[in-house]
C-alpha cells in the first residue's frame, strides 16, 4: 500500500467508484467460459448474464445451453425461471438431464411426490445409467421409503457394479432398516472398490457392531485409523467400545469431533 492509498485508509476516505464494464463473450464458448468463471467467483447475477447470453448464440433448440442456463438460475435461487428453462429444454428434446434439473427443483419446493415421475421418466430414457437410478433411490429414502429405495439403489448397481458409492448406499439403507447382517455384504464390496477410504471402514465397523459382532468392529476402526492415522475420533471409538489400553498419545477432539462421536455412539446404541 502507498503513502497516499495508507492516508486514504487512515481517514477513510471514501474510494471512487469505477464502473464496471460488463464483457460479453462473442461465441457460445466465450460466453459460457465467462459464465463458469464468474460462478468461481460466486457472482451468480454475472454467471446468468453469461449463460443468457450464451444461450441467445446457440443454434436454436441447443439443450445444453438451456440446461446450463437452467442450473445457474437455480443455484441463484430462481427457482421459477429456472423451472421455465428446463422445461423450454425439455420440449426441445427429450432428454433426461432437464427431467434431472425438474426433480432436483421441486424438491427444493417440497414436493417429493412431484420429483418422482421426471426420475422415472429419465430412467426410461437412459436405463443404463446408474446415476439416475441412484438419484431414484436417493429422493425415495428423503421421503421415508427406504425399501422402494433399497430396490433402485439395486438397479444402479446392476448397471454399475464398481461402483463403491453405490454399495455403501445401499449398506447405509439396510443399517436405517435394522437389517445390519445384510448391511455387511453392501459394506464389503464398498471397502473391496475403495480400500483406502478409511470412512468406509468406519461405517462397516459400526454395521459390525450392531450385527453383535465386537471382533470385527475392532479390526474395522484399526484399519479406518491406519489409513487415517490423524483421525483422533477412531481411537476415542475405540476407548468407548473395548477395554484395552489407550494409545501413547490420549485423543484429541474438538467440538466438531466430539458431536461425531456423539452421533455414533447414538447410533450403535452404546451408553
């Protein structure tokens, strides 16, 4: 900061305003790069201009830009327009990513009911798309079916069976259920596709748990503290749970940490 800047600070001196000069993108590209950076920028108002203007550019009938448009109304809370603009695209071309875009809208509005058929209908159009099966699953446990859940988590992992995500969804379904024998297998093949995720370890230590398995919940927070030695809540787990000593160096947890083993030991019932 120079003499004259640091004098205007020390007095307060209020800075003159400069205009700001809003830069168009010439082509769809230009305009929708503009967009994105923006958007890092957290500058929503600047990020729809761009993708209104990218959307003007396109070839008419271009879903992909109504989409994009789409999305960027919505993460700026315009939920209506941005309503409006998926289902321009939608009648564009069908396709599923507006049907996704409508759900995902009317969940913000409340209505689950509502976000089922555009789900459906995007699975009609893709079947062999895991993602939307999981987006299936994922409204119908939001709204308490966790049995029509558990079936499409299924089909996206038919379709798509290495994925680790999907397995430790449906594991985090049966554990909701009580069915914690069966949430083990789902628990397995997640750790057996991402065996250096020490949450996953931590998730089938409490599965074993509840299945009044206290030997292999043992084991499963050893190797999520292994892989994530820094973890200090794995070893307060383990204090709450077993008998043996506490390591060289006690736990040390922060609120946030404390909250986390709280939850847990909730969870898997521990007094």
């Amino acid at each position: 900061m120079d003499a004259y800047a640091a004098i205007a600070d020390l007095f307060q001196t209020p800075k003159e305003e400069k205009p700001q000069v809003f830069v168009e993108g010439r082509t769809v590209d230009e305009s929708r790069a503009l967009g994105e950076a923006s958007l890092e920028d957290n500058n929503f108002e600047s990020a729809v201009r761009h993708f209104r203007r990218a959307v003007e550019l396109s070839e008419p009938g271009d879903v992909e830009a109504m989409h994009d448009l789409a999305g960027v109304l919505a993460a700026s809370d315009q939920l209506p327009e941005a309503m409006r603009q998926y289902q321009k695209a939608l009648k564009a071309k069908q396709e599923p990513d507006p049907l996704i875009g409508i759900s995902e809208l009317y969940k913000r509005y409340g209505r689950y009911r509502d976000s089922l058929e555009p789900l459906q209908k995007a699975i009609e159009l893709e079947p062999a798309n895991p993602y939307h099966h999981y987006k299936l699953a994922e409204t119908l446990r939001d709204m308490g079916e966790r049995k029509k859940a558990l079936a499409a988590i299924q089909n996206a992992i038919l379709v798509k069976p290495d994925e680790s995500f999907y397995h430790y969804f449906a594991g985090e379904l049966f554990l909701a259920m009580g069915r914690f024998e069966e949430a083990l297998p789902a628990y397995r093949a997640a750790v057996e596709l991402s065996p250096g995720d020490d949450f996953l370890y931590l998730r089938t230590a409490v599965a074993f748990y509840l299945a009044d398995k206290p030997a292999e919940t043992i084991k499963a927070i050893r190797l999520a503290s292994d892989l994530n030695p820094d973890e200090d809540l794995y070893q307060a787990l383990l204090e709450k749970i077993s008998d043996e000593p506490s390591a060289a160096r006690p736990p040390k947890l922060d609120r946030y940490d404390e909250e986390r083993l709280r939850r847990l030991m909730v969870e898997m019932d521990i007094v």
